[in-house]
C-alpha cells in the first residue's frame, strides 16, 4: 500500500497557519500604526486650517458690526450720499467685494454703483429674511455672482435706524480670498483639501469644475467636530467645521496611496508564504515518493501471502498458468463438500470437476467464467443458488486472473463466498417491505374514510334538513307538488354529489394496473380537491404554479404518482402546525426539462432536524417523533424509483422545505 501524500501535510499545514497568522499580524500592526499617523497628521492639519479660516471670518464679522454702528444712526432719508460714500470706504479698509445695506421700506443704498433689477423687493430676498429672523449676524450660502463673477458670500448684521426703521447691512466676500488658505494645505498621499457647506456644496476646489456641485463626502459631514479616517469609495475622508458658518474643510486622501506601500509588503510576504507552502508540499512529495518506492518491495512479497489467508470468510483457490492448483484453505473444501485429497496435486479442468456439488447448469457456467477469465484477463463474478438436505444456499463467486507486469497471464485467484445470510436479510428486507406497503394500504383507507366524511357532511346535513321540511310541511298540510317535487330534486343532486364523491375517491386509492395517460396538474389538483377541506379547517392555503403553455400529458401510473404528491402535502401540513409562527402556504410548482416533469413542493413549516437529514428516506426514520412509523417517505422514495422509474429527492431542508419528484413523462407499461 502506498504511503498517502497527505501523511506528513498536518505539519505543513500547521507551521504554514503560524506564518500566514504572523503575516495576519504584521499587516495589521503597520496598519494600525499608518492610520494613527494619519489621524495625527490630518487632526493637526485641518484643525490649523480651520483656525485660520474662523479667525479670517471673525475679523470680517467684526468690520460689519463696526460699519453698523457708523450707520445705524444716521437717516437714511435725509443723508442717502453720505452713507453711500461711508459704505464705499468701509469696502476698501475692510476689503470687501461690496458693501450695501437694505432697509425695510424697500431702499437699498451701496458703495458701488448698482443698476436695481425690476421687481426687485428688499424685504423678501433670503439675505434680508434670514437675517431678521435670526436677529443676529449671518452668513449667506455661496452663490455665483453675475457681477463680479465669482464664488461669494454675504455677511449680513441686523440693526435698527434711530430705533425707528428695520435695516440690514451686507458686505459681499469672494471665496477667491480664502482659496489658499484652503487649497495650499499640505496633505500626502495625493492627498487635496476643499471647502463645502452643510449641504454637501463644493465651494472651494483644485478643480474650478467642481466648485458648486455636490461632493461624493456630501452629508457625512454633519458632525461639527474634527473627525478622520472616514473610507468612502477609493478616498479617506477627514473634516472639520469652521465656527462662525455652516462650512467645512474637507480633506481627501487618495485610498490606494495610502495603502501602496503596506499592501506591496503584505503581496510580497503573500509570494514569500506561498513559494515556501509549495516548496514544503514539493519535498513532501518528493519524499513520499521515495518512500513509496521503498514500501513497494516489500509490499508485492506481502500481497502473495494476503492472497493465502482466509479473508472475510471467503473460500480460496490459486491456480498457476497451467491451470494446476497451487493453494486452497479450509473454507473452499467447506463450501464444496470436499477433502483436501480431491484437490490436492489436481487441475482446475472440468474433467476433475471440483464443483460437482452443485447442479450441471451451475458448475458448466462457473467453467465458462474461469475460461473467459483465462481468456480476457479480466475477472469474472457469478451468483447462483443451491439445494442441499432440503436447505437453500446462496454463494457467490469471485474469478481474479492474476498478471505480471508487463501483462502476462500468472494464473488465476478463486474467491468462494457463502452469500446465504445475506439473501436471507434481501428476503427479510422485502417482507418487511410488503408488510409496510400493506399498513400504508390501511393508512391509506382511514385517510380515505376521514376526507370522505370531510366531503359528507355538508350534503348529508343538507338532505336531513329537506326530509325534515318534508315531513314538517306534511304534518302542517301544507306540503304542495311543487314544494314536494322541488325539495326531491335538491335531494337527487346531493345523493349524485355523494355517489361521485365515493367515485372519486376508490379510483384515487386504487391501485393502478398499468400505465395511463394523464395530466399531471389535473392529477394534482384531484388531490388537492380530496385534502383540501382538512386543510381548510387549519386555514393552510394551496398553490399550484405551472406554466400554462407547457404540455402536461404524461403516460405513466396515475394513482401511485397521486399518492406521493398527497405524502408529501401531509408532510408539508404536518410541519406547518407544528409551530404557528410559519406560513401557512405550501406550493407546489410543475416544470418540464428533457421529457421528464419536475414537480417540487415548498412549504415554511418547522424543516427537517439534521438528526434524521442522512436517514430521511430509511425506513422507520420519521420526522413526527412518537407520532409518525417513518414508512411515507420510504415508500414514496421506493414508488418513484421502482413503479414510475423516476425519483423522490430533498432539495432543502428547511426555509423552505422543498422535496422534488422527477416524473418521466412517457413510461412503457411493462416498464
């Protein structure tokens, strides 16, 4: 016997484990220590931004607070110029685009010149709302200015004129004046900084394109908090709010840069592990090999003595090319009714004739074997019976050509098996068979008995109440031809509705005797009209799915196919009310493949325990505990593949359950 490869691999596999768990760990330890750098760095950086940023605004905020207190007392009625030209210098010394101010009787008075647009209502544009409402200063969302032609913002501060007229003062910001502050932040991994606002609005980008369009980072940015190491996409994402504003800085590192480097170090620790595995599994092979080569001597000069023990009970015989037996043990002389003397210095020729214990026919047969054996070098096996004091004994016979090499006929190897106990069990096994069918026979009938009384019981109430109004009317005087005549007819049809249901029902149960064209939904739909009415009582709903435009003829044995579809609904039922929390829906869908119809049945029930998965279809092995034998699915298995020549397999064992019978669809009748 060969030593197999994987003898020595526990141990590879073990050391090679410990280094990939060492590769695992070193990945994850400069991982963790890349992206705390990271987190430093970045926390550092745009928190620095954001300072400068803030204090820039604060600065901007301050100069209109100052540009108000100039303003506010002052009529804007009575001193219109003087408070344009003020307005001009607070846009110089403060360095804004423009200064302007609104009041609420609808004058607007600014530092430049300012054609008005038509319709144009002070008190209802954004900036003026927003900064009432507020009262207090605000700054605008960016929007793209038609005059100057760039990305700007207003900041806006609320005041009152003489304590007498609502007013709000704006100065206008390009967001150009901020750009480096923002775009000149230093970031690795090519890595770029950007400015949004809390709607997800670019305003500030390397990439003028991308100015006012939404970023792929978007709403993520709420928290006004510094946070990093956000992974969206192929990016890193960190940001931070810039107080006095709804704005963000946003930094975005390049994913792959950042991890270039680690991940070329993991691939090439990856190359280094697999080379060594394989280095490892190559000397094993190597190895066993060698050691196969070594074993194999000693094991041809082992296999000629194995061929001398008496092996699992089996008589031997060794015959050598001439046909002169060289070796036989206790067993064959046993088995043949012999002594050692009939066989010893003998040949294996019919004219000594060994197997005369046995009936012409049988040993004539057994020397057709050995010749052809001889002939063909190739083994031969043959079963026969025999008949001795009135007992029957089963053998089987086993004729091994035994070659060299190179091809050449040494000789031949007879194994003589007493084979008795194990027909005996075949035997057992189909009466034991025949006496299950015969109970499902009686199951079938107290099934049968139950859904007839489920179909009776309407009908019979019905005709007890019009015999009932007969006699009534009767003894009233009251019971007229039409009224007699009229309350007959109801009870003809309820006794033909009876007959047919008593019809219906012996043909279902009814064993079919041959083969018999059939449509195999109509043949479904028979059994759910049998067991429809107990599954009513327990609210389970029916549902056949089939393709409409599929031929459903079959020829093939009716009764004995609607016998399994109604096993494996009372299954399904079975399953379901045993925990009320499942659907109680079975569904049973046909389709056709290469002439054979694939009919499978679903059901959301409790499935099947993993206990009794590899026993399903064994007999006795039930899936109701006490309360089932464990013949259904056994002989429904059997009635697929011995009376339909299709099978009955399981296809899931729970959500859904699904069984699945594979009927041919033409079978021939002595098939």
């Amino acid at each position: 016997m060969k030593k197999p490869f994987f003898k020595n691999i526990k141990l590879i596999l073990i050391f090679s484990f410990i280094f990939l768990g060492l590769i695992s760990s070193n990945y994850m330890v400069n991982l963790q220590i890349l992206q705390g750098m990271i987190k430093d760095q970045q926390t550092n950086t745009i928190k620095s931004a954001s300072k400068r940023i803030s204090k820039w605004l604060d600065q901007k905020i301050d100069s209109m607070n100052v540009i108000k207190t100039f303003i506010k007392n002052l009529d804007h009625e009575i001193h219109p110029e003087y408070i344009q030209n003020l307005l001009l210098q607070s846009k110089e010394v403060a360095n804004f685009a423009n200064v302007y101010v609104g009041y609420e009787d609808d004058i607007i008075l600014s530092g430049l010149k300012w054609d008005r647009p038509t319709n144009y209502d002070t008190i209802k544009r954004p900036w003026y709302i927003k900064t009432t409402n507020r009262n207090s200063t605000t700054i605008t969302d960016p929007y793209y200015d038609v005059g100057f032609k760039k990305v700007v913002v207003a900041i806006c501060t609320p005041f009152l004129e003489k304590n007498k007229n609502q007013a709000v003062v704006c100065g206008i910001l390009p967001l150009n004046n901020i750009r480096n502050e923002v775009l000149d932040i230093p970031l690795p991994y090519d890595g770029i900084a950007y400015l949004m606002d809390r709607h997800g609005k670019i305003l500030l980008h390397p990439n003028k394109e991308q100015e006012l369009k939404n970023s792929v980072y978007g709403l993520l940015a709420k928290e006004r908090t510094t946070t990093v190491n956000n992974e969206l996409n192929e990016y890193i994402f960190s940001h931070d709010h810039i107080n006095q504003s709804n704005w963000f800085i946003i930094a975005q590192l390049n994913k792959n840069s950042v991890y270039e480097k680690i991940n070329l170090q993991l691939i090439i620790n990856l190359t280094i592990y697999g080379l060594s595995l394989l280095g490892f599994i190559f000397l094993n092979m190597l190895y066993t090999k060698k050691q196969n080569i070594s074993d194999e001597k000693l094991k041809k000069t082992e296999t000629l003595l194995n061929h001398f023990i008496d092996y699992g009970g089996r008589g031997i015989l060794i015959a050598d090319s001439k046909n002169k037996i060289l070796f036989f043990n206790s067993l064959f002389t046993k088995y043949l009714k012999l002594k050692k003397t009939d066989i010893n210095d003998t040949y294996l020729e019919a004219t000594n004739n060994i197997f005369k214990v046995y009936d012409s026919k049988i040993h004539t047969q057994i020397y057709k074997k050995i010749a052809y054996a001889k002939h063909f070098k190739k083994s031969e096996e043959h079963s026969f019976e025999y008949i001795f004091e009135n007992k029957t004994f089963y053998f089987e016979i086993t004729i091994l050509p035994v070659l060299s090499s190179d091809k050449v006929y040494q000789g031949l190897m007879i194994l003589l098996k007493d084979a008795t106990e194990k027909e005996k069990e075949k035997i057992y096994k189909k009466e034991q068979e025949d006496i299950l069918f015969q109970q499902a026979k009686m199951a079938d009938l107290g099934e049968m008995i139950a859904a007839v009384s489920h179909q009776w019981r309407q009908p019979l109430n019905s005709l007890s109440i019009m015999v009932g109004n007969l006699l009534q009317f009767r003894q009233f005087g009251r019971l007229s031809d039409e009224m007699f005549e009229e309350n007959l007819n109801h009870c003809m049809t309820n006794i033909h509705y009876l007959a047919d249901t008593i019809e219906t029902f012996r043909n279902f149960y009814k064993p079919s005797k041959k083969c018999q064209k059939f449509h195999v939904d109509k043949a479904i739909d028979e059994v759910f009209y049998i067991i429809s009415p107990h599954f009513k009582t327990l609210g389970i709903n029916l549902q056949i799915i089939k393709d409409e435009r599929e031929d459903m003829t079959c020829l093939n044995y009716k009764n004995e196919f609607q016998q399994i579809v109604a096993n494996l609904m009372h299954n399904a039922k079975d399953a379901i009310i045993e925990d009320k929390n499942y659907s109680k829906t079975i569904e049973v869908e046909i389709k056709t493949l290469d002439d054979n119809f694939y009919i499978s049945f679903k059901d959301y029930g409790c499935g099947i325990s993993k206990k009794i998965q590899n026993q399903l279809f064994q007999s006795f092995a039930t899936t109701k505990k006490d309360k089932g034998t464990g013949k259904g699915l056994y002989l429904s298995k059997l009635i697929a593949k011995n009376k339909l020549m299709g099978s009955l397999t399981i296809k899931n064992y729970s959500n859904p359950t699904e069984f699945l019978i594979v009927l041919p669809s033409q079978k021939e009748e002595n098939g």
